[in-house]
C-alpha cells in the first residue's frame, strides 16, 4: 500500500464503513478538484448557475442544459458532500462555495504540474500587478501636489487577506490623512480585461460605493516585471463593471472579461 493509502485509511480510525469527513475532503481535492476526474468534475460544474439570493450554485433538470454523462459525476460529489440535491436540482453545499467558485475560475484541463504552475504565474502577476499599483497611486497624489497622501498609500493583502482590497489611498488631500479610495488590484499578462471577482470583493464592493475601485492591470510582462499597457480603473464597480453591457459576466463565480484593454505604453 502507498504512503497516501496509509494515510487515507487513518483519516478513519473507527474503521466505520462510510467514509469519513476527512476521507471525503480528501477526495474531493485529490481526484475530483485535481488529480483523474478533473477535467470531466470542471465540465460538469461550468454548467451550474449561479444563484446570487441564495450564495450558490446550482444547475436544474429542468431549466439548464444536460450534462452528457454528467449525473453519475454528480451523485459522486453528492455523496462526498460537496453537493446536495432535491427532486428538480442539485446546489453547491454553503462550505464549498468558494472553492467551486476558484476551481472554476482557473480553466480546465490541467495537470498537477500545470496547476502548480499556473497558481505560481497567478501570484507572480498579482505581486508585479500590486507593485505598479503602488507606483501608480503614489504618483498620481504626488503629481496632484498631495505628498503626506502620496507617503502613506499602503498594501494590506499581507496584513488584512479578507479586507475585500489590496490597497489603501486617497481621492486627493485627505483631512487626517484618512483613507478614502480602497482598491482592489487585478493583473494579467494578456492586456484584455479578464479577472475573477470574489464574493467577499462584491460585497466589499456594495459596502464601500464609490470608494471602492478595482485598478485592472494587463499586458504584465513576467520578465521585465513591468506592463506594457496602462492600468485601467473602475471606480464603485457594481455600477461602472455590473451594469456596463461591455463586460460578459460568466457563470465561474463571478468571471469578468470585456474587449477593453489600457492604451500602449
């Protein structure tokens, strides 16, 4: 027996015949999430909905598209717990939100390595994305005259990972120094607008108005650690991004991407 099989038969020490919490959390994340059944278990999730009342996903017999081969898939991740099912439909289980959520946002058909890849290019654009963010701020209120503003525009995605936000800044002179302009940063290498907007962000989003942006910053060349194209900015997002018929919003969470792209630098 291998050393993960010894493993998953200690996640059960009672040696109960179901499977126990542990052992299905496993599963789910080694061979539906990752590992053999992933690109079939992503297929068969791109066809739920999301169901923004109820904070989840769900896909119907009776108002969504088939999905061939899919039900059998289904039943699996029901009985893992991941999903729960009623006579006209199956949803995503509330602690398994989020986690469909990113898995469908990263593409399908990856292998281990290339998934292991792929989150390090993720967080390497998202790093270089921050830093010229930072740049950018500082300029912007420098430029404007505001130099105590300009000093003090600050990173918290280190301190704060569930503040909704990467940076805090300001309109222009603040009274007290006090921020107003709370920004949420996305980078990509192409220079096409594309992210992922995560629930917390939203709701991040609608609390704070018109304080809140997102700065969109394509065109990063890993490399250089520089852009080739200016950031764009959307201030008070979920009017200037969820009501612009520009942007397609895709089912993946909330998957933004529009023709749109920051000027040639």
């Amino acid at each position: 027996m291998t050393e993960k099989g010894i493993d998953f038969l200690q996640m059960n020490p009672e040696k109960m015949y179901e499977l126990s919490q542990g052992q299905k959390q496993f599963l789910i994340r080694a061979c539906y999430l990752h590992g053999p059944f992933r690109e079939s278990c992503h297929k068969a999730l791109s066809h739920f909905s999301p169901s923004y009342g109820n904070k989840t996903y769900r896909w119907s017999w009776i108002d969504d598209s088939p999905i061939p081969g899919g039900e059998g898939l289904l039943e699996n991740l029901r009985e893992l717990d991941l999903l729960s099912r009623d006579d006209m439909r199956y949803e995503v289980n509330a602690e398994f939100v989020e986690t469909v959520a990113s898995f469908l946002a990263e593409g399908k058909g990856f292998t281990e390595k290339q998934f292991l890849e792929y989150l390090q290019e993720k967080e390497e654009v998202g790093e270089i994305a921050e830093s010229l963010v930072m740049k950018f701020e500082a300029k912007r209120l420098r430029d404007a005259g505001h130099m105590a503003e300009s000093m003090s525009v600050r990173s918290v995605s280190d301190l704060r990972v569930n503040a909704g936000y990467d940076i805090e800044s300001f309109d222009g002179k603040s009274v007290g120094v006090k921020y107003d302009r709370f920004i949420e940063v996305k980078g990509a290498r192409s220079p096409k607008v594309r992210f992922f907007w995560s629930e917390n962000e939203i709701k991040k989003a609608t609390e704070l108005g018109k304080k809140y942006w997102i700065y969109f910053q394509g065109g990063i060349d890993l490399g250089a650690k520089k852009s080739r194209n200016k950031l764009l900015a959307f201030q008070d997002p979920i009017r200037s991004i969820l009501e612009d018929g520009r942007f397609e919003k895709t089912p993946q969470g909330l998957l933004v991407e529009a023709d749109l792209h920051g000027d040639s630098l």
